[in-house]
C-alpha cells in the first residue's frame, strides 16, 4: 500500500509503500523527487499493480540516502525490502528463516549467471566481491550454517579468481560445470552438495540455502549501512547502441532505459524483461525495472523465430530429454497436451517443470514443448493439484 | 518514451524467445552427409545399376511422399529431407541388380506404408526403410536370390574358399552359412574375409560394399551427437559376443550381412527407436541377440532388417520400462 500521497516531496530511500503479508516487501524512493500519481502501472509480465510516480528534483544526490532503522538481521533485510535479485523476486527475510526443525548447514550464494545473454551477476562478481561475501557471511551467520559456497560456472574464472582473492579460506568458491540452468536453485544445489533437493520441499529439506550474489551484496549494504534495495546492476543487451551493464534506479522505465543506451540497433522484434529463456517479452516498453528486472535483451526476427503451434511433428530424438534439468520427459508431456489429454501428462509430473525452457530451445522440430507443459501444468492446477 | 526514438512493432510470446541451431533438416543431412562416401563408393564399385538402384529408391520416396501430402492436403514435408534419408538407407540395403521397377515399389511402400499411413514423420512405429525392403524380400524372394549379384564392373571374386567357386554371386555370409551347415565344413576361411568386407566386398546389397566407410560415417554420427552410441555399441557388441557364443568369428559376423549399416543407421532412427539412455541400450542389445539368434538358427542368415523390425516394436514398451526418475523423486516411501 502506498504510505505517501501526491505533491509530497520525498528524499532518497524513503519509504513509498509497504505491506503488512508476510510474504512481501517495502518499496522505497531510489531519488528526490516529488511524488506525482500514486495509482496503478504495468508490469513487465503484464500484472496491474500499485505503483507510486515520483518526478526527480533538479539536484540529485546517490551518495546518500535514509537509512532503514536497522534491527537484527532479518528486521533489517525486510525494512530494506529486500528480494530475490535473481529473478524470482522471494522476500530475503522470509528464506533468511527457515523453517525451525531443519538444520541449514550450508549457505549457497548463486554465481551462476540465470541465463544466457545475462551478465550482471558476472560483473558484480568482477567488480565487487567484498560486497558479495560480505552478504554472505551475514546469511551463514543468521541461518547458522556452518559452510559457505559460492558456485560459479567454469566459463568465469576471471571471477571465480576475482571471489578467491577476497576470500579469507572460509569461503569455498567452487567452479561449476557451465550448462543451463546451472543456476537453477535445485540444480545448483544439486552440482554444489550432490543432494536432490525432495519433490515438494524447500531447499532447506536439503540443509541448504540458496541466494543470488547480487542479493547477498544487498543484504550486506543494508546489514552494514540500513540502505535499502533502491537500484540494481541490469544487462541491456541485444539489439541495442552500447550494450553493457548498468547500475539502475529500481522503477526507472524500460523505454528511458533504451533511450540512454542509445536506442535499439536494426529490427527489434522482441524486447525482453530478464533473459531469452525465461523472461516475458515486453508489450510496451513503458513499464518499470523492477528489483527483479537482471536485464532488457532487445533481439530481432534472427535470433527469435516465431512460435510454432504445436502441430509440428516430434521426431522422437530424444534431445529435449537429455536436456531437461528435471529429468522430466517434454516431448511426451507435450504430445499428450497437444492432444489435451490431461490425465495421462499428469503421471508425466508437469508440475516438477521448472519452465527453463531447455525443451523448447533444443527441439529440432520447434515444437513449443514449454507452452505446451505450461497448458498441461495449467489443467493440474485447475483440478487443485497443488506444485 | 520520447518520441524521436521509433518505436519497434514487438512481438509478445512466452519463453523461451531463443532456439538451438539445429534442425531436423540439419540433423537428416547429417545423415545423408555420412553415408555419402559408403554410397559413392558403392557406386564406383558396382556401376550404373548400383545408381539406378540409388534413383529409383529415392525418387519413388521423395515422390511417394509429395504425392501423399498433396492429396491429404497435408503441407508439404519434404523440406525435412527425411524422405531422402529414407530412400537412401533403403537403396543402401537392396542389391545393386535389383530391377528398377522393385526398387521404385519399396521406396513407395518405405514410405507410404512405413512412415506417411501413421501420420508422418514421427508417428511410425517400424523403420520405413526397412519395412520397404521387407515388403520386396517377402513379396520377392524368388527373383532376389537369382539376381546376379554383381555390378557390372564386377569380378569373381571369392577369396579364400576351397571346392567352393561354383557359388558364384553368393554372399560372404550364405557361404559361410553353408559352410557350417555342410557336414566338416569346406574349409571357408572367414579372417580372409575381413579385407574385402572392409574396402570392397561387390556380394551383397550396396550397403555391405565396404564396412570401413559405413563404421566412418557411424563415427561421424556419434561425434556430432546425432546418434547415440549406445545403440550400435549394444547392437555390435551383442552381435560379436553371441557369434562367437555360437562358436563362429565374431569380426566376421559383425562385418557381413549389412550388421554395421543397421547398428550405425538402421537401429538409431529416432522415431522408431527407444529414448531413454538405458532403453537405448538395452534396445542395441535386443536387436544384436535377434539378429545373431536369426543367423545361426533361423531359415537364413540375412536378418538384420528383421531383427531391427521387431525391436522397432518393442520401442514403446521399452520407454515404458524406462521412464526416467524425476528429480527430486527420491526415495518417497521414505520420506
């Protein structure tokens, strides 16, 4: 709910809405500025939303901000509102406290960039390793776990040696074998502990706790100074003038984005919130960056081919199996959802996809065997079949 | 968003927006590609009918296949070039001298009866090119077994047999097969074999012209991940194991009789062979005991097509022997 009304001047990191569910967090004001609308906006993924519009002040200061009233750590994490940076946007405070009868024994900080096209993460590891470990010393403390790994893909070793040099030995940093979605949390954890995390269960079922580096870095900001999660490092890339990484001020708008990057390069034909395997394609750019936003990759008609129906033949090669990180059989799934017979995917375990998108990426056919899990995940849920 | 920037027309669709390189297309001439120097060299070897035979199969496939389409009024698939591989395999397991028309009639039965009855690519149960070739050795086994065995260009050759040379035209393996079913044997060396199995063997179908080139191409295959090794390794090695179980020379039995062709070629199309890692495996295996089960103790010793029909039917069931675990799937009775 927004806590601030219209014409109201507000200052760097104040409060501009906040809610009581114990599943969410703050949103604080990344300028000064003067509030301008408080009603509702777009999202990336298309959701009608709350939303609070500050117009900026002439002069701008990024060097300060109103600290969050620091508490003890997970206080101190949900007043910074802070969330998952790597996509999925979780509250940190709510995976800072896991549930009391499972013993976390290790904190797992995922440097393994999301997706291909992205790498914020990668940066962030170049650029600031203290801040990373930092955070991650502050979660094993709070959790209790004994062990710290960092995981990052062999195809970083500029950053896995970037990490090593700031670590003091007690931080493990382990090179991962680079494939997607490496960075997935049961996948990652999976490659780190050899520990499948149980159907159903959360990480911690496995004694582990997974977060981003970016988010580690953001909770050691607001442990040590009370700043609160106002911007984040976004890869713009594709079809754009000067591709890169960029630190943005959370709510800045994709179009604003474009537009200080120098504009899209030759046909755009797709913009997309987050990376090509599983971020939404944007209908109109005039939406926020969000704390969960890890990049805006512009691509053209060539690297994006139109989405197929479905009617196209599967060859039975056997690829999207290989590939599906949940060992799940896609192309068997998607035939029988093609077909929309329900109750014979539903043994298949659609509810297990993690929508990686590695089936639909790799079918030779172009079958859209992700949509198609996703209708036949949709028919489970509808029957009340929980995930 | 200010207004000198244009605005792009955007696409909305759901993830993922990126696809691999790889096509079906790609993966078929892939396939083309490493059966090509067998099937040149055969053609080098055997001559005009060897080319006649390579024509009539593959354009009674590729036409048999448009024709189809055009009159269910399905889009045209020929683009996918599968129909290609098709009439190429099955040239590949026809001997050179087979008369044209019944080369034209097994590709049409490859692929109308064996591939576009089922719904097309992807839905046939059995390998369309050897249910073109079974249809042909059924429906012709007489005039097959009394063709001259030769290309034109052909010489009598029959390294190694004693009192034998009056079986002109005889393939390796159905002299061998009578060497063991005669009383003592003739004497039928089969390590004197090995050289013109490899390099140039003119007795058998096109595809037996030199196992050197077709174990290539496998290779090929394997390193490019379009075919699964475990499939021809299950395939030859319980073909080897058994021949020599059974007594005889397993390099031999592995090299004659189109085995090679149908472990590297046959046995891994997709659409009629199993998924799983493990089923694929014990696929391979299946169609090397059959066939060296058929060799020794069945009515005749060319059963390749045949063993690899009947796994083709067993596929289904097993991927339904081998569905994979899962993850996270993990010892639920336990939990």
């Amino acid at each position: 709910m927004p806590v601030v009304t219209v014409g109201e001047k507000v200052k760097r990191g104040q409060l501009l809405g906040s809610v009581d569910a114990p599943v969410s967090a703050p949103v604080h004001s990344p300028i000064d500025g003067e509030v301008t609308e408080v009603g509702t906006c777009l999202t990336a993924g298309g959701a009608r939303v709350a939303s609070v519009t500050v117009a900026p002040s002439a002069e701008q200061d990024f060097e300060t901000f109103i600290p969050v009233e620091r508490g003890d750590v997970r206080a101190t994490v949900r007043a910074a509102g802070i969330v998952g940076m790597g996509g999925a946007t979780f509250p940190a405070s709510v995976k800072l406290t896991p549930p009391k009868d499972l013993e976390i024994s290790s904190v797992i900080l995922n440097g393994c960039e999301c997706e291909p096209y992205l790498t914020c993460d990668h940066r962030l590891m170049l650029e600031e390793p203290e801040r990373v470990l930092r955070g991650a010393h502050v979660i094993a403390e709070t959790v209790g776990a004994k062990r710290i790994v960092v995981g990052v893909e062999s195809n970083k070793p500029d950053a896995i040696e970037s990490l090593r040099a700031v670590s003091s030995g007690d931080v493990e940093v382990m090179s991962l074998v680079t494939r997607y979605p490496q960075g997935a949390e049961k996948q990652l954890i999976w490659a780190v502990l050899g520990k499948e995390v149980p159907h159903g269960k959360l990480p911690a079922a496995a004694g582990a706790l997974v977060h981003n580096v970016a988010t580690a870095a953001a909770i050691a900001d607001a442990v040590d100074a009370g700043k609160p999660l106002m911007e984040r490092v976004v890869t713009v890339t594709g079809r754009v003038a000067r591709p890169g990484n960029y630190r943005v001020l959370v709510g800045t708008l994709v179009s604003d984005l474009i537009e200080f990057v120098g504009g899209f390069v030759g046909e755009v034909s797709r913009v997309i919130a987050g990376g090509p395997m599983t971020g939404p394609a944007l209908a109109n750019l005039d939406v926020p960056i969000t704390k969960g936003t890890s990049g805006i990759v512009a691509l053209g008609p060539e690297e994006c081919p139109p989405v197929m129906k479905g009617d196209q033949p599967c060859m039975r090669c056997g690829r999207c199996t290989e590939v599906c990180p949940m060992f799940l059989q896609p192309f068997q799934i998607g035939t029988l959802a093609n077909q929309r017979l329900w109750d014979r995917a539903a043994p298949l375990h659609p509810l297990d996809c993690i929508e990686c998108g590695a089936c639909a990426y790799i079918c030779p056919t172009r079958r859209p065997l992700l949509q198609l899990i996703r209708l036949a995940k949709a028919a489970e849920m509808a029957k009340g079949v929980k995930p | 968003m200010s207004e000198d920037i244009e605005k792009p027309r955007l696409i909305v669709a759901s993830s993922p927006h990126i696809v691999a390189p790889t096509t079906c297309r790609e993966i078929m001439l892939w396939v083309v590609g490493a059966l090509a120097p067998a099937a040149i060299w055969s053609m080098v070897a055997m001559g005009v009918p060897a080319i006649v035979t390579y024509a009539a199969c593959i354009g009674s496939a590729v036409i048999t296949e448009a024709a189809w389409n055009a009159i269910a009024k399905k889009p045209q698939s020929l683009s996918d070039c599968s129909a290609v591989v098709t009439g190429l395999l099955l040239a590949m397991c026809m001997p050179p001298m087979t008369p044209w028309w019944m080369s034209a009639i097994a590709g049409f039965i490859a692929i109308a009866l064996g591939k576009m009855i089922f719904g097309g690519l992807g839905w046939n149960l059995f390998n369309p090119a050897l249910v073109g070739r079974a249809f042909v050795v059924m429906s012709w086994a007489g005039v097959l077994s009394k063709l001259p065995n030769k290309g034109w260009f052909a010489t009598l050759d029959v390294a190694g047999t004693k009192g034998l040379d009056a079986i002109s035209g005889a393939t390796r393996l159905a002299i061998a097969s009578a060497d063991r079913a005669a009383a003592g044997g003739y004497g039928y060396d089969l390590v004197a074999q090995y050289r013109p199995l490899l390099f140039k063997n003119l007795e058998g179908s096109l595809g037996e012209v030199s196992a050197a080139l077709v174990i290539l191409g496998g290779i090929v295959l394997i390193v490019k991940g379009i075919i699964d090794w475990r499939i021809p390794a299950g395939y030859i090695g319980a073909m080897g194991l058994l021949s020599w179980a059974f007594g005889s020379d397993p390099v031999f039995h592995v090299l004659a009789g189109g085995v090679l062709l149908g472990a590297f070629f046959m046995a891994t199309d997709y659409v009629s062979s199993p998924m799983t890692k493990n089923g694929r495996l014990v696929y391979g295996i299946g169609c090397g005991v059959f066939n060296a089960v058929g060799r020794f103790f069945g009515p005749m010793p060319e059963t390749t097509t045949f063993a690899i029909l009947f796994m083709n039917g067993l596929a289904p069931l097993i991927d339904k022997a081998f569905v994979p675990r899962t993850f996270g799937w993990v010892k639920r009775d336990e939990e």
